[in-house]
C-alpha cells in the first residue's frame, strides 16, 4: 500500500462554503488545473468521470472513472477505481476540516494498492502530487476569491 498525500492549506472560509466550491464541478474549468472537468450525480455508487491533463504535459486529456464512497458534507469525499483496472485500486480522499467559525483545512489523499501500484507511482507519483498540491491552493484561491464574510448566501 502507497499513499500520496496533497499540502494541506488553511483556507480563510467556512468548510460548508469551502463543500459548495469543491463540488461545483461545472465550475471546475475556471480554476481546478488538474481535474478539468467532472461529471457525477454525487450518488453513493455511481460513477464519477475527472478528466484529467496528460501526465506527459502534452496539453491531452484523458477521463479516469472511479466510482463514489462517501459523501459527508461539508466534511469528506472518497471515491475509488473499483475493479476497473485489474490488479490495481486506488482511493481518493478529499478532506476539509473545520478550524474556525470562518476557517478550514484543505488536504486530499490517494491509497493505491495492488500488484500494479508500485509501478503506477514510480511512472506518475510525482505527478499525482503535484496534481494533488495543486489543486488545493486552487480551492484555496477561489473560496477565499468567493467568500464575503458575514454573508451566507446559498447562490454564491
């Protein structure tokens, strides 16, 4: 078992606002620079399409399918590869965690297993965690970007 595990950022917004902006997948092409587009209905078991830039930074994407575990607003989202892939298994963990009245915490994991998994991280570790720190100074920028404190709308 291997795990890669993103920065953790301190975000200066409420985790239920920080939720809103992580599953605002329509949204994602705005800002996410490593998951460029998602498609889910967020259902326990049902897939979750991320489509995602070429590891070899050739501006391509392709589409990784894994299927959703958890969903625990506003404070966890674990979605995995399922037997997609023969003889590897892969979960996400994505985390907030409340520090403060208007504060949170930002980390996401993935747990990868199987006879694959050792080869999986030395050909794209380094750039499952560059994706990973990447993504969480995005959401960071962008709830702080949205956020206006003292107001608690549920259209922002």
């Amino acid at each position: 078992m291997s795990m890669i595990t993103s920065i953790t950022v301190d975000i200066a917004a409420p985790a239920s606002f920080v939720w809103r902006v992580l599953i605002d997948y329509p949204n994602y092409p705005q800002w996410n620079p490593y998951t460029v587009r998602v498609e889910t209905t967020l259902a326990i078991g049902d897939p979750i399409d991320l489509t995602l830039p070429s590891p070899d930074g050739s501006g391509g994407t392709f589409v990784n399918r894994e299927f959703i575990r958890v969903v625990d607003p506003p404070h966890h989202l674990r979605y995995d590869t399922g037997a997609a892939i023969p003889g590897l298994f892969a979960v996400r963990d994505q985390w907030i965690t409340e520090t403060g009245p208007d504060r949170c915490a930002y980390h996401t994991t993935d747990t990868i297993t199987g006879e694959h998994a050792g080869l999986v991280l030395d050909q794209n570790g380094a750039w499952v965690k560059a994706g990973f720190d990447a993504v969480a100074v995005a959401l960071k920028e962008r709830a702080e970007r949205l956020f206006i404190p003292g107001v608690r709308r549920a259209d922002r």
